[in-house]
C-alpha cells in the first residue's frame, strides 16, 4: 500500500525559492538588517513570556528519576549548540522551540518518562547589536520613574553611589552567568544553573522567587495605571478593576502575538521618559522644572531608614539576570557577551541617571514615589496635552506589558493543574475544525484575575512595592544567586582575591535584601 506521507521538499528547492524572492529595503543592512533585528526582538519577547519560571506538576520528580536528572544530549542539539554530547558529565537531551500559538505548552508538562526540559529556541541567531538592544529594553522599565523618590530619601551622594555600585556589580553577575554557560553549554537556562546548583529544592527556591517577581511586577503595572487615571476619574477600585478585566481578555493571544503588542511597550516607557524631560523645560519656575532647579534638595539621607528603603529602588532596575541565559544562547558569538552586557548595563545607567537626577532636581523634596504622579499633581504649570499624553501612554504600557508578564505565572499553575489542552470541535458553518477553551481553564483564568485584583487593592503605595521587589528579589536574583553560582561552577578559576570579593558580595547582597524588605514594609510615605 503507497504510503501517504509526503515527499519531502529538497533543500535547494528552499534555497531557490528564498533566492527567488523579491528582497525589499528592510532585508538590507546584513546580519543587523531591519528584519533581523525584529526577529531578535521576537524571541526575546518569548523568552521573558516563557522561560522565567519551571514548569509544575512532576517536573522535577522526574528529572531526578531520570538518571539523577541527567539525559543524552541530542544530535540536533549538539549541532545548533556547537557541543559534544560527550563534552560534560552531565548530558541533556534536546530541548523543544518555543511554540507560536495558544494550543502549544509554554512550559510542557513532563511525564515520569521524560527527560530535562530547556526552553531555548535555536541558539546563535543574534548579533552583539541585537543582543544589546534586546538587554537595553529588557533593563529599562517602569521601575525607573520612582528613581527621583530614591534620590529624595538617599540625598546626592549615597543616591549616586547606590546606581553606580548597583550598576557594576549586577553587570559583573551578569557576565558571570555567561561565563558559566561557557563552562558549562548544557546549561540553557537560569533555572538549568539553579538545578546544576542545588538539584531540585533550590530549583522550587529559584522558582518561588521568579513568581513573586513576575506577580508583584504585574501589580505595579496595575498601580501606575491606577495613579495616572485617578487624576480624570478617581475612583482607583473601578481602576484597577477595569485594566485587569481588559488583562483577562488579553491573556487568551497567543505568545506570538503579544511578542508583537509588547513592542508598544518600548514605545510607551520612551515617550513616557521623552515627555518628563520635555515638562523640565517647558515650566521655568519651579518646582516641576529643569530651568530653575528646587532649592530642597539633600546631599545625605535625612535618616537611616529612608536610605535603607532607597536600597531596593536602585536595584529594582536592573532585573534582567533571569532571561540573561537565554540571551548568551542566542548570540551569535557568545565570546562579545561580556562586552554586550558592558554596552547595555552603561546605556541603561546614563538613561537611569538622568532621568533619576532630573526628577529630582525637578521637584526636590517634594517628589512623590513615581515622577508622573508629581507631575500630574502639578498639572497647572504644564500645558493640558502633558495630561493627555500620559494617559494615552499609561494606557498603552499596562495594555503592552501585562499579558506577557502573566502569561508564565498562567502556564505554570495549568501545567499543575492539569489544563492546559484546548478543545477541538467542527463548525459546520464554516466547514473547518475551531479550538476553543474548556470552561475549567476559563474559570482558573477567571480566578487568578480575582486574585491579582485582590492583591493590587490592597497595596496603594507604587514606591513601597517597587522598593519591596528590588530588595527582596532582585538583591536575590541579581547578585546572590549569581554569586553563588559561579562560587561553586566555576570554582577553577576563581583564585583567592576575588573568592574572597564574591563571598562579600553574597553578605552584603543578603544583608542589603533582608534590610531593605524590612525598610519597605514598616516604612510609610505619602
């Protein structure tokens, strides 16, 4: 009996067909063409929406019943990664792209027959430019416009030394991270360090803190929305009631597609900074201006606890460590990685700073925790389209960003729960096979909606919850865990002066963590 399967399509007929095709402006410029960077940009949009957190359920049960976690590295694998399957101990199999519609697992549920799992798609596809670009919109976020609030409570001085030094040592972490996937290529991401590093536990560990990142994150987001309406409407609980609903429908489009709606994102957070600065000039009296600076501004703290509540907004900004792995894979000569953190962490810095010193020369001490409330509190030395401007892009940042934080923390307690798998039925008006979702993943999805409104209406300070997460989890993430990573993986090449620098590294980022959480919690601010 003929079989039915196709006949594959020969390899030159592809190249034919590619060569054919006609090339338009944007395939010009090489491997930093248009269209390449946009490709770069999409899938480290999927790497922030799919690879933050583990996958649930028996996923690490059955890592260690495999072999103690270990599985035979592929053929296809050792050809895309450039390493040998007899090159570590250590071997895992291939690992699976990132899928490109809502019926595929974003983090598939593994079965006791199952092998190690890695997220990573085809390694090797950006270059240094990309790689810092897709780093440099990855760093700058929302938590920058409470960095004026942290200049306030630090002063000058301690202000400026606190970004700087976070600055050099979350890019020193940084690079670290690269330099044990250079020791170690079978690891492909934060969470394959963290299992190399402490097995399964400390895997839960690394996860519990991914999950706190990425929900406190979302609610942040919820918050600023919440401040900048409040001005037009001002009833914050229909707020935040109305962006979740609006997240609730979104959570349904496929990963590709809020890869896409995320670039709005980029242009949301630069018109937002663009429009700060424009505000410094336009008013020529203070407070609210770059022309004639407030006359209360501080050098040093005023007390001890403002400037332990100032240490987790300068770290807040640079949480880009946990999707840093999948970046070192995807460049295309990992050997620049080093120098594409040093761009992006200096970029990212200047970009910091000065939108940190200019808020608060701007308002001095009467800055509020994020420079657009005190803005808009002062609406009537700005002209109305100041108002108007920042409502449209507080509208689009939530829009653009939330969906693709969430998404993670959704696929993971599906994978636990079991329910991931749409439904398939035939509809006979139009003739063709529609996937649809069954009533249990819509009613989880319903109430994790109910959850996160819950949470977000009980916080109302954007600085106490900005200030919160840099302390506890990116003191964590950034620094502690990376320190503690290359202590132990790459301890060869450690030599006695700088064992001696990272140890102190890992008490001062612990001491920095549980002080700055305390600070944040008991503080109050207005």
């Amino acid at each position: 009996m003929p079989s039915s399967r196709p006949e594959p399509i020969p390899a030159n007929t592809n190249q034919q067909q590619q060569q054919q095709r006609r090339r338009s402006f944007l395939d010009y410029g090489g491997a930093n063409s248009f269209n390449n960077f946009a490709s770069s940009y999409s899938r480290a949009q999927q790497y922030l929406g799919s690879s933050l957190i583990e996958q649930g359920g028996d996923y690490m049960d059955s890592l260690v019943a495999n072999n103690g976690g270990a599985a035979v590295l592929s053929d296809q694998e050792s050809q895309i990664s450039g390493t040998s399957s007899t090159r570590s101990p250590a071997r895992y199999i291939e690992f699976s792209p990132i899928p490109q519609d809502e019926t595929s697992e974003l983090l598939p549920v593994a079965s006791r027959t199952s092998k190690r799992h890695s997220f990573s798609v085809i390694t090797g596809n950006s270059t240094v430019a990309q790689t810092v670009f897709n780093s440099i919109n990855t760093l700058i976020g929302i938590g920058m416009l409470s960095l004026p609030y942290g200049f306030k409570l630090s002063g000058w001085l301690c202000g400026t030394f606190l970004i700087t030094a976070s600055a050099i040592l979350t890019n020193t972490t940084a690079k670290y991270l690269g330099s044990i996937q250079m020791k170690h290529p079978h690891l492909k991401s934060y969470s394959d360090i963290a299992f190399e590093y402490g097995g399964k536990n400390f895997s839960y560990f690394v996860t519990f803190f991914f999950v706190i990142d990425l929900f406190g994150a979302s609610m942040t987001l919820i918050l600023l929305f919440s401040d900048c309406f409040k001005t037009f409407f001002g009833n914050v609980v229909m707020l935040k009631t109305i962006i979740v609903t609006i997240l609730f429908g979104l959570s349904f489009l496929p990963l590709h597609v809020l890869s896409i709606l995320s670039f709005l994102g980029i242009l949301g957070t630069l018109g937002i900074i663009l429009t700060v600065f424009i505000c410094g000039f336009i008013n020529p009296e203070s407070p609210g201006s770059l022309i004639s600076p407030s006359p209360t501004m501080s050098l040093l703290p005023g007390n001890f606890m403002n400037f332990l509540f100032s240490l987790g907004l300068y770290t807040n900004i640079w949480g880009l460590h946990p999707v840093l792995p999948e970046y070192f894979l995807d460049i295309t000569k990992p050997s620049k990685f080093p120098r594409a953190m040093n761009v992006s962490f200096f970029v990212t810095f200047v970009l910091d700073f000065a939108i940190g010193s200019s808020g608060y020369i701007m308002f001095g001490n009467l800055v509020q925790d994020s420079i657009i409330k005190s803005i808009l509190g002062n609406e009537e030395r700005y002209p109305k389209w100041v108002s108007l401007i920042f409502g449209l892009l507080m509208g689009i940042l939530p829009i653009s960003k939330l969906p693709l934080i969430t998404k993670p923390i959704i696929t993971s307690y599906e994978n636990i729960l079991g329910i991931t798998k749409t439904y398939v039925k035939y509809d006979y008006s139009t003739n063709k096979m529609v996937e649809y979702y069954g009533p249990w993943r819509i009613l989880c999805r319903f109430v994790f909606m109910v959850v996160l409104l819950s949470f977000a209406l009980m916080f109302t300070s954007f600085g106490k919850l900005v200030s919160f997460l840099g302390s506890a989890i990116c003191y964590t993430v950034c620094l502690t865990l990376p320190f503690l990573f290359y202590l132990k993986l790459n301890r060869e090449e450690i030599g006695e002066a700088k064992s001696w620098f990272i140890k102190a590294g890992i008490i001062g980022s612990i001491t920095c963590a549980v002080l700055g959480s305390y600070a944040s919690i008991v503080m109050k601010i207005e």
